[in-house]
C-alpha cells in the first residue's frame, strides 16, 4: 500500500533545495511504468492529536499548531509556517502510522514523504517538524503488541531527532549509517551509527551496509522495521557529498528488502530526503526503491 499526500504547501521562498515536485511525479512515474495501480494508493487522514502527543511534548505542539514558533525557530524547520502546512504534517505522520498497521498484514508499506526524522520531542529542523517513524514505532509498541522494531536510517543525513527520541527505548533499535561531515553537524547516538567519508562509492559503502546489517541481526531479532529511504546519497545529490552511483543505490536497497525477507516481518519505507538537479534522477531513484522492494517483498 502507497500513502500519498497531494501537495498544497510551500517551503521557504528563498529556499530551493527542497524539491517538493518529486512528491506529485513519484506516484505518476509508479502508475505509469505499472509499479503500482491506483487501488494501491490511499489519500490518509489526519493524524489524532493524542497520537502527536504520546512523543512530542504538549508545549512544543500547542505552540506549533497554533503557529507561535518564532520566525528563527521557522527557519531551522525550512519552512513557512500555515494551517496548511501543519495540516499536511498531520496527514504525512498519519500516513506512516497506517501503512504500519496495515503492513502488519500486507507485508509493505511506502509513504511519499515523511522520514521526517529530524523532529525531535520539542522542536522541529530539516523540513521535519513531527517524526513520524517515533509516532508509528510508539502505535505499534502500544496499539498492536509489537515489542521490537529496527529502524534503518540510509538518508546521508544521520537521524538525529529519531536518534534522541528513542535513546532509552531498548524495544526500538536505531541504526542510522550517514555522512560525517554532512550536516547535522552535532549528531546524536543511535544504537548504531556509521559515518561515511565524502566521496564513498559503491563498492565500499555496500560492503559497510552489508557488514552492519549482518551485525545488527545477529543481536537483535526485530518483528517490524522501519526504512528511512533517502535518496540523497546520490553522487548527484546537491548535498549529499557521497559518491554512490543509481545502481548502488539500487543496491543499497535490495541489500535492506533481501534482509526484510529473510527475517519475513513488516516493513514500512519512508521517503526521506533526494536533491539532485536533475528530477528525473530523484524520481528514478526513488521508483527504484519500490520496484525493489515490491519485487522482493510481494
Ligand atoms: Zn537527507
């Protein structure tokens, strides 16, 4: 099942390094190629505040939705603040939190957008301004009686407020495998971190990946995970600094469905970040993470 969030909002003027289009040509590019079918998608509702709640703190909520965050406070979320905008977050955290739930039957979820996973308890930074994959990880652990989920983080940029939100949760294992030099400068810990060094390419980032999945496993033996499938590690990627080529990117993603398979539990994707120039690199990489894991899941 697909979550699709049709697009009424806009980021900061002056900033164009969120490429919001990649959101309205994904789900064309996946009807078009057959990936997917229309009844494949859902157009999710709004998230249920006491859902928001249960990992965000009441005053930082009460402050956002009431769009009393200072214009700085604005700016290091990327965006302009509206009922709009809000509204959509609502309905991208909701989006992840479904799919979750259903792919507890279904086996796969995607969500276009979210992996917003630079929300933390009581602030919001990198175009995330609620983490969705904490919410949903919270529902299932509280809701459906899942006791250990992995979340694979392979967005360039380290899941810091995903990191920090579940510091203390042994139930949830974080590994989050991004570029040391890429921003946040200031990271948090995960469960497990790697850091890349600019310029990494195929062969050397696959055979980390590969290594620290294996490790992962060994140890820890989750019922449901969650992957953080941003495109940005692109060597085309604006800013990314690594040296992956699209095919390691493809790669990259059958390594993480070929692990889901294996164990034979859920899992949910979300977007994640992708700046190339070119779109169509952003959109062929992104549709390539659903052909894989269709393919190796279904
Ligand atoms: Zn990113």
């Amino acid at each position: 099942m697909i979550a699709f969030h049709p697009i009424f909002v806009h980021p900061l003027p002056e900033n164009h390094r969120f490429p919001m289009e990649k959101y309205e040509l994904l789900p064309k590019q996946l009807l078009h190629e057959g990936t997917a079918n229309e009844s494949d998608f859902i157009v999710p509702d709004s998230l249920e505040i006491e859902k928001v709640l249960s990992v965000h703190s009441a005053d930082y909520w009460d402050r956002l939705s009431n769009l009393q965050l200072s214009d700085r406070e604005q700016r290091v979320s990327g965006f302009v603040h509206s009922q709009e905008l809000i509204q959509r977050e609502l309905c991208i955290m909701e989006g992840t939190r479904r799919l979750a739930e259903e792919a507890l039957t279904k086996k796969l979820g995607f969500n276009i957008a979210g992996g917003t996973h630079h929300a933390f308890v009581d602030r919001g930074e990198g175009f995330c301004l609620l983490n969705d994959q904490v919410i949903a990880a919270n529902d299932l652990l509280t809701q459906q009686g899942i006791q250990k989920i992995l979340i694979i983080d392979l967005d360039v940029h380290q899941g810091n407020g995903t990191a920090a939100m579940l510091q203390d949760d042994d139930r949830v294992f974080t590994f989050s495998m991004h570029g040391r030099n890429n921003y946040p400068l200031q990271k948090e810990q995960s469960n497990l971190d790697v850091e890349l060094d600019d310029g990494i390419q195929d062969k050397a980032y696959l055979h980390l990946l590969s290594e620290h999945l294996d490790r992962i496993l060994s140890s820890f033996t989750p019922e449901f995970i969650f992957y953080q499938c941003g495109v940005d590690i692109l060597a085309s990627d604006k800013l990314g600094k690594l040296g992956v080529s699209m095919k390691g990117c493809q790669e990259r993603d059958r390594l993480v469905f070929d692990a889901v398979r294996q164990l034979n539990v859920p899992v949910v994707c979300t977007m994640g970040g992708g700046y190339s120039p070119q779109i169509k690199d952003i959109v062929e990489a992104h549709a390539q993470t659903f052909r894989v894991g269709m393919h190796t899941i279904l």
